[in-house]
C-alpha cells in the first residue's frame, strides 16, 4: 500500500516521456526549416499598418517625469 500523501517527484525526460508521432517530427521539422528563411516575417505582422520608425521616433518620452516606485 502506497501513502497518498507521499508523491513522488521525478524530472520529465522529453526523450523518452513525451509522445511524439510521425506528423508530429514532420511538421517540427517543417517549422525549423521556414524559422530560417525569414525570421522577422510573424514580428512585421504584429506591427500596425500605419506604425513608422519616424513616428515612432516622434513619442514622447519620459525623460522629465519624476521617478516613481512601484
């Protein structure tokens, strides 16, 4: 009889612990592959259609304020 109070702790060993199927090994590979070609690709995408470096640029800063805590 095992004491349920008790667990046990072991470290996950991702080799041999996590299923991992065929399709699964071909679309990580397929993904590794499109990472390189152009990495920036997904961040450009989050960028607003009208965001420019020079309007970026144009912000204000916080350089004057006051410092604060948090």
């Amino acid at each position: 009889m095992t004491d349920s109070t008790k667990t046990e702790r072991r470290a996950l060993d991702l080799e041999r612990d996590v299923p991992t199927t065929a399709a699964d090994i071909r679309v990580l590979r397929m993904l590794r592959k499109s990472c390189t070609e152009d990495a920036l690709v997904d961040v450009q995408r989050l960028l607003a259609p009208t965001w420019t470096l020079a309007a970026a640029a144009a912000r204000p800063t916080f350089e004057n304020c006051p410092p604060f805590d948090l």
